[in-house]
C-alpha cells in the first residue's frame, strides 16, 4: 500500500472542530449516502468502543514482531512514541468517528488458482481496473482516485446532512487500519487470510474511509459480525510460501503480494519457487476461500473499475518485452506502477524460471547479460522523475540490479527442468 499522507476534503477547510453533531448521527442514513455515492455497503463506528483499543494491541504486536517487513511507513511514531496507524485518535485527537465504505471489485472473471497456460502470468485482481474513457478505449484508473471521488460526494452530503465537523478521507494512503474499523463497523470479520470477509460479499473489496468528529451514542454500536471461518483452513494451505504462519496471522516478509510489489532488490531463494508466475501481488488465499464462491459480481465492462482484459492471465513474453515508454504508456495511473519497472521485470523473471519453459531462456539470457546497463536505464528514469509516483515507482536501482541475478537463477531453473524432463519413448 502507498505511504501514509493526509489527503483533506476541499469542503472540510475552515471547519471547526465539534465535540457533538449539530443533529442526530444516524449509521443508517450514512449508509444510505454511500450507497448513493456509488460503493457497496458501508457503516459507521465510534472510536470510543473497546475494540479500539484491541486493534491498537494487535498492531502493535504486528509491528514490533516484525512482521510488516520493510514498510517502514506502518511503524512511525509520533513525538510520545505511539504508532500512529495503532489508533485512529492518535493522528487525530479531534476525531471520534468513521465512516466506513465498501467497494465491490470482483470481475467475472478466471481464478488464479485455475488452469492457465504455462507461458502466462498472474496479476493481482485489483491490479486490472480500467475505464472507458470518450472515444471507447479501455484506461488505466487507479483506485485511489475513484473511490476518493466518492467519498468527496459522501462527505458533502453529510455536511449537508449533519452540519459543520472535521473531517479527512483515506483511500489507502492514511494513518488508518481500514480492515480493522471495517471489522468494528460491522462490515465483516478478519479471516483466517487476515483479510476482512464481509459475510455476502466476500473479500474482494476496496476500503475508503472518512475520519470525522461526528459522535455516535452508544446504543449505536454496530453489531459485529461473528467469526464464519470454522475449521476451514483453506488459505493456510494454499499460500505457497507459507505467509500465513498461522490462523490469523500472516507475515509480509513471505508474503507473494509484498514481494512483488514492496520488496526492492533480491527475493530470497527459498522463496522464488513458491512465487509461481504471479508477477503483481496474489489472489491465492482469497480464490480458495469459499466466502468468494458466493460473492456477486462487483465490477463489469461499463464500470471506472471495469477489469482490464489484456491483463488477466497476460502473456509473460509480452510483458517481458514492454519497454520504459510501453510501461508508462499502460501503467500510468494503475495501481502496477508501485511495483516499478524494474520490480515488474525481475517478477516476470521469476515466473519464466517457474514457467519451465526453454522458450524464454533468450529474454532471462539477455537480462542475466545486461543488468548493469538496465540499472542505469531505470536510474536515469527516476532521476529525472518529475512526480511524486513516478518517483516511487521508478526510483528502483535495487529491483534493477536484482535483475541479472534473478535471471540466472530463472535459467538454471528451467535447463535443471528440462533435464528433469522424462525422455520420450522410443519408436
């Protein structure tokens, strides 16, 4: 996920801060706004339940066992020491409620964990959203800027609604633990995968939340949605790295989804196989959760988060053979451009390797060869970078230089397969 930054609604400047809502708060009416404003479901929750503090504890614990890996934005503190993102109210002493939004994201279409050609890669579901822009053509959109659009129509009417209070609105990018708001505003349980799984609509959803002033009584309290995992302990099993160390409780170090898009430089060895051909993120644990066999569709063709066909399933030597203007060009303002260039290349390295198949030895001999000139290719990209997520995306000496590295490691793979290989029968 991006950095931590505080994104406030232009219609929030110059309100004061209220200790109670002019009129009456009522979670229902605020869902009913959301709904409007185009998500799926939502609630509201008071910070003043003891929950709160309960989700403080987990994080803290998350944090200090080291488990976040190199995000090192999860783990700042401020001036007392406190980790900001372990309570809403930290950041925001003025705050004491959010709102809690839900959007639907599952496409009609394959699982990752279904039957694909050899010579195609996996991109996280989330990864292909699109839309349509005024002559028909399919865009990258980023979720961010979507659902932030929402929740600047939510937040008006409920200043509309409820009077003057202070606000901001997070998609993804603030100090706020959406799955664990979601969870106490009724919006679902933490599975087993650590995701949040709402009981209908499973667990292929964005969250977007407003941090407000607005108090909530307290026969207001959401009911929470008990815990439907059971005994079930698909995705533990499916994770092919071994990620989920445990029923909830998951470890980003070896986490597909973190390696492909967060880690810069060299993935570890032992950890390259389990990878498979995913090249932006990982689905597995949520394919296999049976909550997802019964989520509605989300998403189609017609919608700002309509599923990008080129990218389901893509085909690896494509990929391999965009360059830094190719990747630009199809990129830009999609949720891929955190991985980087060069990350994305030294993941499709990998899953060549695990492809097992010699008709990408000539790119993976070609990278093992050239990773020195690549490096400064992708240096020089962001030394001239000019924005903010350009910076972050290209900026990737590490991922570079990993690349020639990756790449020998992907043709030993193959060749010791191929040697592997039993020899036909003879005529």
């Amino acid at each position: 996920m991006p950095p931590a930054s505080s994104i406030p609604l232009d219609s929030c400047r110059g309100h004061s801060v209220t200790d109670a809502s002019p009129v009456e708060v009522r979670q229902e009416r605020v869902r009913e706004m959301a709904q409007r404003a185009g998500f799926t479901e939502a609630g509201m929750v008071s910070l003043r339940l003891p929950e709160m503090e309960l989700n403080a504890e987990r994080f803290t614990q998350f944090i200090e066992e080291g488990r976040a890996g190199s995000m090192q934005y999860l783990a700042r503190r401020d001036d007392e020491g406190r980790l900001i993102r372990s309570r809403v109210d930290v950041p925001f002493p003025w705050a004491r409620s959010v709102a809690v939004c839900l959007a639907s994201y599952n496409a009609d279409a394959p699982l990752s964990t279904e039957v694909a050609d050899a010579s195609a890669g996996w991109i996280a579901r989330y990864g292909w959203s699109g839309a349509k822009n005024a002559d028909g053509a399919v865009r990258p959109s980023d979720y961010h800027k979507v659902l932030l659009k929402r929740l600047r129509a939510l937040e008006a009417e409920m200043h509309a609604e409820f009077g003057e209070f202070e606000s901001r609105a997070y998609v993804d990018t603030g100090p706020v633990v959406e799955r664990s708001v979601a969870r106490a505003a009724g919006l679902g349980w933490t599975g087993k995968n650590t995701c949040l799984i709402h009981p209908k609509l499973g667990s292929w959803n964005f969250l977007a939340v407003i941090v407000t002033s607005l108090e909530l009584g307290e026969e207001q309290a959401p009911l929470s949605v008990p815990d439907r995992c059971g005994t079930c302990r698909r995705c533990l099993d499916a994770c092919p790295t071994g990620a989920l160390t445990e029923p909830y409780r998951m470890d980003a170090n070896l986490c597909i989804s973190y390696l492909t898009i967060e880690h810069r430089g060299e993935i570890a060895e032992d950890l390259r196989a389990g990878m498979g051909r995913q090249v932006f993120g990982c689905d597995i644990c949520q394919d296999v959760c049976p909550w997802n066999r019964k989520a509605p569709i989300g998403v189609d063709d017609g919608s700002d988060l309509a599923p990008r066909r080129a990218l389901i399933n893509p085909d690896l030597e494509w990929l391999a053979g965009l360059e830094l203007a190719d990747f630009e060009l199809l990129f830009n303002g999609s949720p891929i451009r955190r991985a980087g260039f060069a990350g994305l290349r030294r993941n499709v390295a990998i899953a060549m390797g695990n492809s097992g198949l010699a008709k990408f030895l000539p790119w993976l001999e070609r990278w093992a060869a050239s990773d020195d000139r690549a490096s400064h290719e992708v240096g020089q990209v962001a030394d001239g970078a000019k924005s903010e997520a350009a910076s972050s995306g290209l900026q990737d000496r590490a991922n570079a230089s990993a690349l020639g590295g990756t790449a020998r490691w992907a043709i030993h793979r193959i060749r010791h397969r191929i040697r592997q290989a039993p020899s036909p029968p003879e005529s």
